[in-house]
C-alpha cells in the first residue's frame, strides 16, 4: 500500500463529506469533520475551489463544485453499482447513526470501494481502497451464496478449518441463506485505534494475520453469528448483505459497522432486514437477481 499522504486524505475527506450531503458545509463544519484546525483547511478550499472542484455559495456554505459532474458522470457510467449504492447507502447512515461501508471481492481481499457515515460523526478513519483479507470466517457474505466449489476455494484460505470448522461454517452457511445477511461479533480485545493503524499498513501476510486477529479473533467459527433468539446483548462489529449481478454473484457487500453498544436480537434482526432490503434495492435497480 502507498504511504500515507495527509494532504491527500483531507481532499478525499472533503469530497466525501460534500456528497453526503445536500446543505453543504461551512468551513467550520469542514475542519471539525477532518478533526483539524480552520487554518489546515483555507488554503485546499481555496485551491478546490479555483479548480470548480467546489462550489463556495454566499453564505458561505461549501458544496461540489461543476468540474466533477463529468468525471462523476463517467464514473456511473462505469461502475452503475456503486453509483446506485451510494443513496441506499447514505439512508442507511442517516436511519441508523452508523457508518455503512461498501466493498468488493478482490481475489483474497475484499476492498472498500465507498463509505457513507451520519452528520454527527467525523468521517472513518480507514481510506477508500484498503483491503481486509476474506481467510474464514471473514468474508462469509461474499461466499454464503456461492456454489459449493466457491465455497470450498473461501475454506481454504485458512490454514485451521479441520472437518469441524468446515461443519460449522456450512451449518452457518445455510442459515445466513434463511436470513438474508450476515451479523458479524467483535473480539473482546478489538480496539478501533489498533485496527485503524493496522489497516493502512503496507500490504503483507503479517498485516492480513493482524487484521485477522483484530477483526475474527483469529478464525473464531463463532465471530459469525446465526443465532438471533438468544435474549443476552451480542458485541456487534458489522451486519452486511450482498448485492447480486445478473448471473447471481455477490459483486458487492453493504455493511453497516461500529456498533457503539450491544444490541438485543431484536435489533439485529431490523437492521439487518434493513440492510439487507436495501442491498436488494440495488440489485434490482443494477438488474441483478437475488439469490435467496
């Protein structure tokens, strides 16, 4: 992965921000969202604005700017998903307070391709296009759907998945089928700042082992959870749901994520038809066909 740049993840910041929202952003706004001084921002607004990049209106609110209606045109144009993702995405955000993430399979990894996160919080600190790996049982939603063989080829990717595990996973396998998305705990030791300055770490098996840990408690079978009439709080870290091309695969996950508290089943189970309706909306809208 490239080093990190700073000046580079405010503008992404900026433009992020700025799409989120119809009302635009007040400087002041701006710097509290980045979590820096109004001093680090006068000048690349300044210089974003000069560019058309944004748009600063009289009362000065900031909004984007015309010289990325093309490239956002072409941008639709070529990833129709993703630009049909974005609004679901956002509402999801809005409804529940939570940052939704979206990714894509990318051979063993799975990559953020867009986040959308509510006005009250500051935007994620992971960049668009880090990587998590998909060794089991990370990346059940991209597989539950799959056909045996894919399924198989995901199971592999572990080094401990005994007859057992294996078990397990299909027995998971088919009630996540039952329930449309994926509920996904967090390990007591996962700590945000830990897994924030791991994942912009170089890409390596050493960092894929640490995100590992730090995400799925090392290949815990029970970091999936299927089980949603159990009464006692479950320490959620991500409930997903997929979105289907038109041949059936899982081109893209829509995972709403830091779950301040535990929830109760109850609230599992409405997000995650929320999400997972959502997930369904975008299908359709893409032409894809639901595999249920």
């Amino acid at each position: 992965m490239p080093r990190p740049s700073p000046q580079t993840d405010r503008v992404v910041a900026v433009i992020e921000l700025l799409s989120s929202t119809e009302h635009g952003a007040t400087m002041t706004e701006i710097a509290t969202a980045l979590a820096v001084n109004q001093a680090s921002c006068v000048h690349m607004l300044a210089a974003l604005t000069a560019a058309g990049f944004l748009l600063r209106e009289p009362d000065r609110r900031y909004h984007l700017g015309p010289a990325l209606a093309r490239p956002g045109q072409l941008a639709a144009e070529r990833y129709p998903v993703l630009a049909v993702a974005r609004e679901e995405m956002a509402a999801l955000s809005s409804r529940f307070d939570l940052a939704c993430f979206a990714f894509e399979a990318d051979d063993e990894h799975a990559r953020l391709v867009h986040y959308t996160w509510p006005a009250i919080q500051s935007p994620p600190a992971v960049r668009l296009g880090e990587t998590v790996p998909l060794t089991p049982p990370l990346g059940m939603v991209f597989v539950a759907w799959a056909d045996e063989a894919r399924f198989a080829d995901w199971l592999t990717l572990a080094t401990n998945t005994d007859a057992e595990i294996a078990a397990h996973y299909r027995a998971q396998r088919r009630a996540i089928g039952q329930l449309g998305f994926v509920v996904e705990t967090a390990p007591p030791e996962t700590r945000q700042a830990a897994l924030a300055k791991v994942m912009v770490d170089r890409a390596s098996p050493r960092r894929d082992g640490e995100l590992h840990r730090l995400l799925a408690g090392a290949g815990d079978p029970d970091f999936v959870v299927t089980d949603l009439d159990d009464v006692r709080p479950l320490a959620v870290t991500g409930i997903a749901a997929p979105v289907f091309d038109a041949d059936g695969r899982v081109v893209l996950s829509l995972n709403l994520v830091t779950f301040p508290e535990p929830l109760t089943s109850s609230d599992v189970t409405e997000i995650g038809v929320a999400v997972r309706l959502a997930a369904d909306r975008v299908t359709a809208a893409t032409g894809g066909v639901a595999v249920r």
